[in-house]
C-alpha cells in the first residue's frame, strides 16, 4: 500500500498551497468588509472575481471534474489533498476554483447526462465560471430526506414541461449570478416509487418562477455562499428540451449526483478541521491563564491529540473512498461514502467546538473563522441527507450479510 501523493498531485498541492498564503488567506478579511460595505447583500463581491482570476491564470480551475473533456480530468484521489486544503477557507477557496457546491454537482449532472445543446448553453458558462447555479430537491411540505416524498409536478404539455411547487435551501440561489436551477419533481405519481422522478432545468428568469426568501442559518444569511433559497414554481413553462436525460430518470440522477458531493464535502472539512486544530495549537501555546499557557493544561492537550488521531482516521477514510470511487466506481464505493459523510461532519464539529471553547469568547466572534467553520461542520450533518438517513442505510446493507 503505498500512502504517497503522485507527482502532479504534489505539484497541484504545492501551487494551491502557495495560492491560498499569497491571495486566499488575505482575502478572508476583505471579503468580510465588501459584505459589511455592501448595498445589497447578495450582491457578488469583487474579491471572489479576482480570486476567480487568479487561480485560472495558475491553472487552478475545475479541479474536481474527473471527466478530462470539460474538467482537470484528476481522479478523486488526486482531488481529495487539493479539496481539504480549499476547505480551509470554505467561503472563498471552492469557488475561487470554480470547485464550488451546488455547482460542482450540476455540472457533473450535466456532463454526464445533459444533450449536446443542455451542454452548451449551461455547462459550458458554468464551466467558465460565468454563471452559478442551484440545485432545487428539498421542499418545506415535506420530510426531504426521503426523496421519493417529493411532490413538486413536472407535467408535459405539448412540446413544453410545467412546473409546479415549492423549495426551499436551493443553495446558491440569491446569488444574482445564479442562472439556472435543475429542479427535481415528479413527472408521473403512480409509476414505481423510484421511477416517478424527472429533473428538469428552469433558468431563474422564466415567468412563474419567485425566489421568495432566503432561509437563515442559525440567524444568518450565508451571503458568501449566495445564502439558501424558497423559491416557487407556479405554472412555470419550459421546453421538454429542458429535461435531463429522461422521465423517471430523476432518482437514479440524484443518487448519481451526490455520491461525489458527500465526498467533496468530506474532503473539505477535514481542511476545517486542520484550520480549526492549527489555530487551537497557537491559541493555546499563547494564552496564558492561572500562570501558564493554557497549552500546559492537561485538558487542553487531550482535546490537540484526540483532534489529530480523529482527523487522520477521517482523512484515511476518505482517502480509501476516493480510491473505491476511481477503480470500483461509486456504486461500488456506496458504504465507504455513507460512512465518510456520517463521521467527517461529526468529527469536523467536535474538533471546530474545541477550538472554539481553547479560543474563550474569541471563538464564537467574528475575528476568528471558527464560527463559521463549525456552522459549515454542524450543517453537514443535514445537508446532503442527515446522519440518520446515511446510518439507517449503511445498516440495512450490513444486516444484509446476515439474513
Ligand atoms: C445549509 C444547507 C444547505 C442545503 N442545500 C440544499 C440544496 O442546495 N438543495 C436542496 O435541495 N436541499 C438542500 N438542503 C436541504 C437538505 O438536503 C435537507 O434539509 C435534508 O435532506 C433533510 O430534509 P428535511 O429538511 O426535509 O428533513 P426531514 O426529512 O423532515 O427529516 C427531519 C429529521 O428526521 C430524522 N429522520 C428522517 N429520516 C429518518 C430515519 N430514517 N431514521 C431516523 N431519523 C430520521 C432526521 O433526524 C432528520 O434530520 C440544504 C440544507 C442545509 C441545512
């Protein structure tokens, strides 16, 4: 077994590395003062396009794509050490790639199933990163986490499809740049549970469609990400042309989509973790409290060595499935993925609330981006699926074994 990175990785590694020190990093404060500056909160923000510049021109661009015609054609085990080091700044490091969810995900969807014409009127902007897009499945009516309970209608009329029902947490989708939604409903209700889906896309500027609010995350608005969207569909009319690969294609979609996702997401916060970890260490060597740094405190300790053995065992995780994912193929990879987006969440979590607690009141402020790490961590355990839904499936296919 051989534990090393190859040499185009290293190299990848070495110039994001140099990336985020030199632009990223310093971005973090600027970013901070355009959205406290701003007019309109989801207006897009000048730092994004000149970081969105730069790492082009470094050739830092569409990293996570394996497929080589629209992306970086890396396998996800050459991606995995570049995502982790993005994740240390998850609000400005992805999408400076343009390696940024819900995209990355929709553009997957449509370089693996879209037409030659989906491809080039959407993908191909997308790809450039002159566009952003969302991702339309979760509905406030009903419990989500079951995907077969969405009831949003897509229903053919002639030559067009139309469109009816409510979503909500469309990430993305206060962005003003969002052009696109691929929004999942259900094209024909007594067909086989997992046959009754479709996927269709619906650009943001067709009548019938209202982006109603943006939902908050704990009391914030998550403007750096282009916040978290209700939006809805009432009577919205679109070509059949719009739909993506197929009526009753949906479900077999959105498993497609979001095995890479969960991994993506994993990969990124175990960079959230090694922040969080890295700025325990020199709070804690620094403050001193009671006549000593609180680095000297045998609590403190505990929390810096069970924080390194659980990120590596998360990392070794999700390493191992990036690898199933390139030589048995996702489906193959199925347990390792739900068993990554179960632990790396929680792990990310506990190690992000213990760099909080080693911070005092620093940590929950803005001066820090501990708050924000550990409000990405703790919504993971959401998005994507809960933890509960990801547990309840791994131990059916364990129980399996035995009966
Ligand atoms: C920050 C954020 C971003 C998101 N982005 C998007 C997006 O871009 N697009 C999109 O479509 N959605 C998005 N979502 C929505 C997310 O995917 C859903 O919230 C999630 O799938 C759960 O659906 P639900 O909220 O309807 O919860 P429900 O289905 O109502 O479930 C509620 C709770 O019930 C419990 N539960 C459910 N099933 C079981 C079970 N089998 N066993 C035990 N307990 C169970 C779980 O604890 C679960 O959390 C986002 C959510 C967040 C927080």
């Amino acid at each position: 077994m051989d534990f090393a990175f190859d040499a185009k990785t290293e190299q990848l590694r070495a110039t994001l590395l140099e990336f985020m020190d030199s632009h990223v990093y310093p971005a973090e404060a600027v970013l901070e003062q355009q959205l406290h500056d701003a007019t309109d909160p989801w207006q897009r923000q000048p730092i994004i396009a000149d970081l969105k510049a730069e790492a082009r021109r470094r050739g830092l661009w569409n990293l996570f794509l394996p497929d080589p015609e629209h992306g970086a054609g890396l396998t996800n085990l050459q991606y995995a050490p570049l995502a982790e080091i993005a994740g240390r700044s998850p609000h400005l490091a992805p999408e400076a790639l343009n390696c940024a969810a819900p995209d990355t995900g929709n553009m997957e969807v449509l370089a693996m199933f879209g037409t030659d014409e989906q491809k080039k009127q959407w993908l191909r902007p997308l790809l450039d990163g002159e566009i952003r897009s969302a991702f339309c499945m979760t509905e406030p009516d009903v419990a989500s986490s079951d995907a077969t309970n969405i009831a949003t209608r897509i229903d053919r009329d002639g030559d067009d499809y139309v469109v009816n029902g409510r979503k909500w947490w469309s990430s993305g989708a206060m962005n003003p740049d969002c052009a696109i939604f691929i929004v999942m409903g259900k094209t024909d209700p007594d067909a086989d549970r997992h046959r009754q889906q479709a996927m269709i896309l619906v650009p943001r500027d067709t009548p019938g469609v209202t982006v109603k609010r943006a939902m908050h995350v704990f009391g914030y608005g998550d403007h750096a990400h282009g916040g978290h969207a209700e939006i809805v569909f009432d009577d919205v009319r679109v070509p059949a042309a719009n739909l993506i690969a197929g009526e009753g294609e949906g479900f077999a979609i959105a498993q497609a989509r979001l095995g890479p996702g969960r991994i993506h997401h994993c990969m990124r916060l175990i960079g959230m973790a090694e922040r969080a970890l890295e700025l325990m260490c020199r709070r804690a060597v620094s403050r001193v409290a009671f006549g000593k740094p609180i680095a000297a405190q045998g609590v403190v300790q505990e929390w810096i060595a069970e924080s390194r053995v659980r990120i590596e065992q998360a990392r070794l995780l999700v390493l191992k499935t990036a690898w199933l994912m390139d030589t048995v193929g996702n489906k193959g990879a199925h347990t390792e993925i739900q068993s990554i987006k179960i632990g790396t969440p929680a792990m990310a979590e506990w190690v992000i609330d213990k760099a909080i607690q080693a911070h005092g009141a620093g940590g929950v402020s803005q001066d820090t981006p501990l708050a924000e790490l550990w409000v990405a961590a703790r919504t993971l355990r959401l998005a994507d699926g809960p933890d509960e839904v990801h547990r309840m499936s791994l131990a059916k296919r364990e129980l399996k074994k035995y009966l």
